[in-house]
C-alpha cells in the first residue's frame, strides 16, 4: 500500500489504471476518453499507457457504448465506459434497464455482466442543462444494478478498484463539483466495500443523512453546529444500492433524530426511499419525524440559480432547528 495526496480526478484515473495494469480484461471507453483522456480528464494517460485497444474514444452513440459493453462483458472482458454526463445517459437507459440490470436474472445466474458506467454526476459547477442532473433514483429503483456515490478521493479509488473487481453491473457516480478536491489516499486494493456506509462524524443530537456531493454540505453543517453546541452525527451512504441499513439505523437509533442531505429533487427519490427504511426500522427510537433537505421539484435551474436548487448549509440547519426544537419533548 501507498499513499498520495489526489484530488478525486486523479484519485479515479490511478483506480482505472491500477485495475487495467492488474487485469488485462479491463477496458475503458466512452465519448473522448482516448487520446484527450475525457472532458475532465479522468482517463488522461490511460491510452498511452495501455493502447487504443484497451482505451479508445467511440461515436457519439450511448446507446452503442453500452450496448457494446453489454456484449464484452459476456464474453468475458470487463468494460468500464464514461457517459460523459449525467443526462447524457438517457438515450442509453433502455440499454441499463432492459439487459444490464436483467442479464444474470434471465439466464438464471449463469451470465453475469461484470461492467461499470462510470456518470459524472450532479451540480455545483455552473453547467448548463443536461450537465447537471441528479439521476440517482432511476438506476436505484432498477434491480440487477448497484449504484456507489463517492463523496471523497479515498472512496473514489477504493469504491472504484471495487466496482471494477464486482461480478455485477455497477453504476458509478461521480460527483462532478468534487473532482478537484484533494487529500490523501491509500492506493493498492479496494479499501472500501461496495454497500457499506461509514460515519464521517461523531455526534449525539441528531443524525445527517448524505451521499456524493452532499456529504461535505452535512459536515460543513454539522461543524457550523458545533459552534452553537449542537452535536450532529454525519452518515456517508458511499453506496445508494446496496444499501447499509445497520449502519443509518445504529447512528439514527442512536441521535433520535435525522435529516436526510441530497441534491436531487425530492418527490419520489432516494431520499424518500432513505426516510421509509429509516422510519420502518427506527419508528420508536424517533423523537421527532426525519427531514429532508433536497433539490426543488423542478427541471435544474440556469447556473446562476444554482446556488438556490442546491441543499446548503442554511437550509440543512433549519431542518435541524426544526428536529431539535419545534418536535422537542
């Protein structure tokens, strides 16, 4: 084992290049992620390290590329492909939904689809339409597929080299406002399982809910809390399916109390599904009814209403207010 000091961009291209030098079956592909090494430059180098064989650019086709992937990874490869951006995957979704998620399902578990799609996800970088979108509950509410949300580099390497090395399909999402942050990370083997969240924060009063792009808004949050002496316990999911029930409902049995932390907007998504699960299993060790804190119901905003659709630090600690006095005993 080593240690680095990256930025998630570069703590995800050593990931693909530590699996493609471990597994000659590994393959990368997607719209310009050959010789330019992609539009945020994730898989900068991999073409000259590995051939355009093993890394190579492919038409401006998603469906093509992950149909493509669908057929390389039943006969034996392990293709990993970029989307580019988040809504620039839904011309492939019939592709996900109807062979992706259902392969080892309709052949009884003798076919499985080791494969990542790798979806530059989310808001918090001025993009324009289609560059933003939080897409997480429609592959969430597809079984067959695993969905992993790192929220830092180390679990953007660990979670990676796992996704990578997993028998099933992986969505791979990757917070695009996170790529630049930088701090140490452990290279080798993966380091973090897939469906297994961590608490990034210990607290006692009440338990903060993230995933992706949401977890520094809840530590940022909980930090500002500190300083009016409230402690505010902060679970990082890491992966939105599989997903960690012991873990939410240790901290949040624990707390008595929760706010659920995300980006995408908040009608019949997985911050619903967090607040079912989290209800049903922890209803008589709540003292007050969970909140949430998410994106608008509406299409996203030009980028300078940005800042308004996303979940800051204000907004997370009315909903605390709201848990620790408003529902007080």
């Amino acid at each position: 084992m080593t240690h680095e000091k990256l930025s998630m961009a570069q703590a995800l291209n050593r990931a693909l290049h530590d699996a493609m030098a471990d597994d000659g079956a590994v393959l990368m592909f997607g719209e310009d992620v050959g010789p330019l090494g992609g539009v945020f430059r994730i898989t900068d180098g991999l073409t000259a390290a590995f051939g355009e064989q093993r890394c190579f650019d492919t038409p401006l086709a998603e469906a093509g590329i992950v149909g493509m992937a669908v057929g390389l990874a039943m006969n034996g490869m392990r293709p990993v492909v970029e989307m580019q951006f988040d809504a620039f995957a839904y011309p492939a979704f019939e592709q996900v939904i109807s062979h992706v998620a259902k392969m080892r399902n309709r052949t009884r578990g003798r076919v499985a689809l080791p494969m990542v799609i790798r979806v530059p996800y989310a808001g918090g970088i001025g993009g324009v339409e289609h560059h933003c979108d939080s897409s997480e509950a429609y592959y969430a509410h597809t079984p067959g597929l695993h969905v992993v949300a790192p929220s830092n580099p180390s679990d953007a390497y660990a979670l990676l080299r796992a996704a990578i090395a997993s028998p099933d399909p992986v969505v791979f999402l990757e917070p695009k406002k996170l790529y630049f942050v930088k701090e140490e990370v452990t290279l080798g083997s993966a380091t973090a399982a897939i469906g297994q969240a961590t608490v990034r924060r210990e607290g006692t009063d009440a338990t903060l809910i993230a995933y992706g792009p949401s977890v520094p808004v809840a530590l940022e949050a909980a930090a500002v809390a500190a300083q009016e002496g409230r402690s505010l316990e902060v679970v990082d999911l890491r992966s939105i399916v599989p997903f960690d029930d012991e873990t939410v409902c240790a901290s949040v049995s624990k707390t008595g109390r929760a706010v659920v932390v995300a980006e995408a907007t908040g009608f019949a998504s997985v911050s619903s599904e967090i607040v079912a699960r989290v209800t049903e299993r922890c209803f008589h060790s709540l003292a007050a009814p969970i909140r949430r804190v998410t994106g608008f119901d509406i299409p996203f905003p030009p980028p300078k209403l940005e800042h308004l659709q996303l979940p800051g630090v204000d907004r997370v600690l009315d909903a605390v207010d709201s848990l620790q006095w408003e529902y007080a005993a």
